[in-house]
C-alpha cells in the first residue's frame, strides 16, 4: 500500500518568525495523527528553523526548488549540497517556476538528476495549462513533460509527482477527482511504459491546484491519488491540519495504523 502524502508549499509566503509559528501550530494540530506523510516546504531562509522545530515530530521538510550546480558563481542560487543536509524532500518544476523563471523540462531534468545524486526526494511537478485543457490535450502534455523530465533518470519508488493543471492552481477552481484519477492513471501507465509496473506502483502521485479542507475528501476518496500538494491552505494551520486527517480516515477508514508507516 502507498502511504498517503500531503505536502505544503509555503512559496514566497512567512518572515522566519511567522514560519516558526506555522509549523508550530501545525505541529500542535496534528498530534498523533499518523499514516499520512506530512510535509513542509517553506522558504529557503526558515528551512533551518523549520527544522528545529520539527525535530521529535513525524512531519517532514521539503525545499521548494534548487539549482542544478554543486557550487560556484551562480550568485544566488541553492545547490543541491546545500539541501541535501538540511531536508528531505525537493519541489522540482512547479509550474510557478516554469512560467516566471522560464525552467524547461530539460532544466528540470537537470535538477532531477541533480537532487537524486545527493539522496533528495523530487516531487517532480507537472500540469497543462487552460489552453491545452480545453483544446484536449492534457494527456498529450503530460506525457510529454513526464518523457522528457525523466530522460535518462534512474527513477525508483521514492520519487513523487504531483499532477497539478496550471489553471487549478491558486485560482480557487479545483478540477473534478474523476478527472484527476483518470490522469493520475495515465501518469501510471506512463510510468510503467518508462521504467516498470513495479515502480509505478511505488509512486505516489499527489494532486494540486486549490485544495482545502473542503474539497479534499473528492480527491482522496480516488484510487489513483495518493495525495494532495497543497498552496494556499497549507498557510493555514486549521485548514492543513483539517486536509491531513481527512486524508488519515479516508485512508484507514476502519483500521487507522497505530504507529508510522513511514
Ligand atoms: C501549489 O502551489 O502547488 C498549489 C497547488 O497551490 P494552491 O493550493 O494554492 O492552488
């Protein structure tokens, strides 16, 4: 069985103090509530803190980019070596980054080889955008930012992608889970076609776009999702903590584990 995962991405959101805050109140929040994988991602500059504050608990830290370079004049950016000491999991290729930074897939294949060289986990982000939706080209977008993200990448079952539709995102206008299933289906196959079932099973697949405690259960109650990456409402400690139990009762709707899966 895959466990569930739910990842917050913080994005350019918290002051090192409000981060601390956050996690703490989420920390507080969660309490015993396990089965589920619990992330954060926030900011680069509280990555430190966050982990601090996180340590003796069950959630986990992610970063929600890195560059592709061990080190060297690249003034500004994050090295994977940087990362790779102080969290677990890495956002590659949100579509936030695509659009504003101008990353390609094959920048983002790039920074996959890079996080699995030093032991990051990707959550390896893709989506298409409105146009494409309406125009029925999803599946064809999809697989094609999967074949060319993943050339020559030696996947296994600790790799996570997260189906997020760009019009989905941030915008309050969640897609529909039966759709989502069907895709997150064809990411699966897809997966199976490039390395093998046995991976494809391992992988979980989350989705994102406008997820919060109110429409979680439609998406998790689907047998392709595994998960949820969520934006907005996981700078809301209720709401994220809400979206994490949900997930554990859908999960386990009669035998909740009694200790970590993890
Ligand atoms: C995201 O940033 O990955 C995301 C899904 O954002 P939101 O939940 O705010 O739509």
């Amino acid at each position: 069985m895959r466990v569930p995962m739910i990842a917050g991405n913080w994005k350019m959101n918290t002051s090192i103090g409000e981060a601390e805050q956050l996690v703490n109140e989420i920390r507080r929040g969660l309490g015993g509530v396990i089965g589920v994988d619990k992330v954060v991602c926030p900011p680069f500059v509280s990555l430190a803190t966050v982990k601090e504050l996180i340590k003796g608990s069950s959630i986990r830290l992610g970063a929600q980019n890195l560059y592709f370079e061990e080190k060297g004049a690249y003034t500004g950016e994050i090295s994977p070596l940087m990362l790779a000491d102080l969290c677990e999991f890495v956002i590659i290729g949100h579509s936030e980054r695509r659009q504003y930074f101008n990353e390609t897939n094959e920048i983002v294949n790039k920074k996959l080889q890079a996080a699995l060289k030093v032991g990051l986990k990707p959550i390896l982000c893709i989506g298409e955008k409105l146009e494409e939706n309406e125009a029925g080209r999803t599946k064809e977008v999809v697989t094609e930012q999967l074949q060319s993200s993943l050339a020559g990448i030696d996947c296994s079952g600790d790799f996570i992608i997260a189906y997020e539709p760009i019009w989905a995102i941030g915008t309050g206008k969640a897609a529909i889970g039966k759709e989502v299933n069907k895709t997150a289906s064809l990411i699966r196959r897809t997966i199976t076609q490039l390395y093998s079932d046995a991976i494809a099973q391992e992988i979980r697949i989350l989705y994102g776009g406008s997820i919060t405690a109110d429409n979680i259960a439609e998406f998790m109650e689907q047998f392709e999702i595994d998960g949820a990456l969520v934006g907005g409402a996981s700078l809301k400690p209720d709401q994220f903590v809400s979206i994490i139990k949900q997930t554990q009762e859908i999960f386990y709707p009669t035998n909740p584990p009694t200790k970590d899966l993890v």
